[in-house]
C-alpha cells in the first residue's frame, strides 16, 4: 500500500471579475491506493474561491464549478459548500459544471468523511475543480442596483442643494420649494452642530424669506453664512460623488452595465 | 476395461463481475449498502506451488494419482473498510475425483479445503477457518467395478459462484485483512479455480 501523494498546485486568486478564481486543484480525493482499489479517501480541504466582499460587506456570489469527477465503485456524494449552502458533483463526470449561490468561500464539502473512508473506488478515481467563476448572485446585483438607484437620489439631492446654497444671495426670489428644500437640510444642520451661528444665521434668512420678510442679518453675516454652509455641501457634495464613483467602480469590476441613474447623476454633480 | 477418463476443463467464464477486470486481476462491485464484492481472477492469484498451470479463465491442475498438499491457489490481501459486519468467500472452479470405493460405501472423501484467514487491523492476530469440500458434493457416476465388492466412482462439482455448499461465511471487523486460499486437493482430482470472491457487508451499512 502506498499512500497517494497530492501535489496540487494551488493558485489562490482573488475572486474578482468573471475571470476564473481558481485554476486545477489536482485530485481533491486523497486515498490509500492498493493498487487493484482506492480506499479510506479523504476530501482534500482547499479554498476554492474567495467569498465577494466589497466595502467590508459580504455578498452572496454565484461560483461557477468546472470539474472532472472520473470515478467508479461505491457511489458517494462529494461536493462544494459556501456557508450553508452546497451542491454535489456527479459521479463520474467530466468537464461538468455545477452552480452554487452562497455568501461565503468556496470549499470541497464531504458531508459524512466517515462514510467516504469506509467506501472502495477503482484505480484512477479522482476529483479535480479545474475552475471556479465567481459573480455576483442575481439577488446580489439587485441590491447594488438598489443601492446605485438610492445613491443616484442622495447624489442628485446634494448636487440640488449646493447648486441652491451657491445662490444664497437670491434667496428673495426663490420659490417655496427651493427655499424648503435649503430649510430642511439646514435644520438638520443646525440639529447636527447647534454651536454653528452661521447656519442658524442662513436658517434665520431661509425662514424670513418664506415669510416675505427681508432677512435679520447683516449683508456680512450673511455671506459669511452662506460660504460656511457652502462650504458644508461641497464636502458632502464631494464625498457623495465618491461614494456613487465606488458604486459605478463595482460594477464595472464585475463586469456588469453601470446604473444609468447613478452615472447620469454623475454627470449631473461633474458639471455643478 | 477401464479407460481413464480424460477431464476437460469447463471454462465457463464467470457472468457476476461487473464491470472490467484489472490486469492485476482483483476486481470489486459495491455490494449491498456499504459492502463490496472483491473477485480474484488468475492474474491476481498467487500459486506457491507448480501442481498447475494458468490459463485465460482458470488455474487448472491436472489429474493426478497423488495428494497436491498445501495452499496451491491463494488470493491478495483484501481489506475490509468498512465497519464490523459480515463475509462470505466461495471459490468458483470446476473440479472432478475419481477414486475406488467399497459398494456399501457413499462417496465421502474430503476433494479439497477453502481456507480463509483472516488477520485484524495493524497485523493483528490471523484468524484461520477451513471449510472442507466432500465428494460427496459431487455429481459422481458409478464406472466400473473392479471386484465384486467395489465401484470405481468419478465425480465432478463445477461451481456456480455462491453455491451455498462451498460458502465459507465469517464475521469481519474493520481494518481486517482476507486472505482465501484453495488448499490440499486429493489424489486423482483435478480443479481449475476460475475465480476467488469475498463479500463483506457491514452491519450498519457503512
């Protein structure tokens, strides 16, 4: 009896992309060759594919599984597994393909070793994962399309609000919906930071001039509050543009269609 | 006039082996839940002695007037991996005998011996056990009568696999090892020993 050496080579890639993840694991199935029969096999435990993590959060990917199980004998059920999820190859299969949707790495399954060891395969049975394509599962691309269509909104949303607090100086002849879409957000400012004067100053004006009224502050008071508050939605301006760049960043690295709605709104902040 | 009666051997090839036999002739099928079937056909046996020859089909040995002593046809090792259940070894083979017998006398002479041992885990003690095979298992014909009160008899058993009149059954424990040996046959026989077949079955199906 000799004991079968394995010498795969294992070329752990990071799972990006549709570019296979995983290249030829050799034989996953170590066994005690007898030379006329295999016996007290063993699932090789290697990681097939890296599990999709974007911005520290896991998501569900779906792993492609390209395999070539050329094996006789006792039939036993071999597999792979992310997280809880898992399917098996066929027996005696070559060049076969399985799907499997799961949140975590990929890795071989055996769900009974006791049973596989105590089983008898003919000479040559092996298992080998020649590669692992790994993409984001379809419920995973709904979530980044929802999160780029609410992204698309919060970016649009602060584009209006710097273009509008860019005109502080015209607050008299705004519209109500104008003048209630500055009050709103500097309400939430002076709710964040109460010590800001300067934006209770523009809150004070905002006000006034819904009221028809001409504003309490001075004219320096009020540029002096209208360039901080400016100054405020640039930076959420800006760091909302990175955010929805990442998104569109994300999809173009799995190789999916960006969001229209998010790279119009894009656009939209590029030109404010 | 007695002519000695010329044996052909039968080469009836085995039909319960599934799938293709490996060069080193021991070949298995999964049988029952969890066991197997091992089947040792002439290239996996091991023949210690020259009382034959190997054919295609068989380990034949030839007609003679002496005792063949010893184990002349003996298989690999073969491991039993699966949890303690049970085994059965049957030999398949053609064999013929012929001998002198008093007339009030039923043909009952011991033709041959299957020996199983069985050795448990990590060389462990060998367990031997002998099942002894009668001429009186045999299809025998009455031939002559060389005096008024004796039969030349001449007999042959071929061996369909599983015949419950050669099977040698046993318990097994994992990690057991089983050896079956075709041993001692008697004056004026033949045998040709197409197959050796061990199935083990666990208890519990694993």
């Amino acid at each position: 009896m000799k004991r079968l050496t394995i010498l795969g080579t294992l070329g752990l890639g990071l799972g990006l992309g549709a570019a296979p993840a995983f290249a030829d694991t050799g034989n996953l199935l170590v066994c005690v060759d007898l030379g006329f029969a295999l016996q007290r096999c063993q699932l090789r435990d290697v990681k097939l594919a890296d599990q999709i993590v974007e911005a520290g959060q896991p998501y569900e990917a779906q792993f492609a599984v390209q395999y070539d199980f050329p094996c006789s004998g006792h039939s036993v059920q071999l597999g792979v597994r992310s997280a809880d999820s898992n399917k098996f190859f066929t027996q005696g299969a070559t060049n076969a393909v399985i799907i499997l949707n799961g949140p975590a790495d990929l890795h071989p399954y055996d769900p009974s070793p006791s049973v596989t060891s105590a089983l008898t395969f003919r000479p040559g049975c092996s298992l080998n994962v020649r590669t692992v394509t790994v993409l984001p599962s379809t419920g995973t691309v709904q979530i980044w399309t929802g999160q780029a269509e609410s992204e698309a909104r919060i970016l649009n949303l602060s584009t209006n609000l710097y273009l509008v607090s860019k005109d502080y100086q015209s607050l008299s002849t705004w519209n109500v919906d104008k003048l209630n879409l500055l009050k709103a957000k500097l309400e939430s400012l002076v709710a964040v930071t109460p010590t800001n004067l300067n934006y209770k100053v523009m809150l004070n004006s905002v006000n006034s001039a819904l009221q028809g009224q001409p504003p309490s502050a001075t004219l320096d008071e009020l540029r002096r509050a209208g360039e901080d508050v400016i100054a405020t939605l640039r930076a959420e301006l800006v760091n909302e543009v990175a955010v929805a760049q990442a998104l569109v960043d994300r999809f173009a690295r799995w190789q999916l269609a960006a969001n229209q709605a998010l790279t119009t709104a894009l656009a939209g902040a590029g030109n404010a | 006039m007695f002519n000695k009666m010329t044996v052909f051997a039968s080469f009836t090839v085995a039909a319960c082996v599934a799938g293709t036999a490996h060069a080193d002739g021991v070949d298995f099928t999964p049988y029952g839940p969890g066991g197997v079937q091992w089947t040792v056909s002439v290239p996996g046996f091991v023949t210690p002695f020259n009382y034959g020859a190997r054919t295609a089909q068989a380990y034949s040995v030839p007609y003679a007037a002496g005792a063949r002593g010893g184990c002349f046809v003996v298989s690999p090792q073969l491991p039993v991996s699966h949890n303690d259940g049970t085994g059965n070894v049957f030999p398949d083979f053609y064999s013929t005998w012929e001998a002198v017998i008093n007339k009030r006398q039923t043909p009952s002479a011991i033709v041959f011996t299957l020996q199983v041992d069985i050795q448990a885990a990590n060389n462990g003690p060998v367990t031997t056990l002998r099942r002894q095979v009668s001429s009186g298992q045999y299809d025998f014909t009455p031939i002559y009568f060389p005096t008024p009160d004796t039969i030349l008899y001449w007999g042959d058993l071929d061996s369909p696999l599983a015949n419950p009149s050669v099977v040698q059954a046993f318990r097994v424990h994992k990690d057991d090892t089983i050896r079956v040996s075709v041993c001692d046959l008697a004056p004026e026989s033949t045998i040709d020993v197409r197959h050796l077949v061990v199935q083990t079955i666990p208890d519990d199906g694993q």
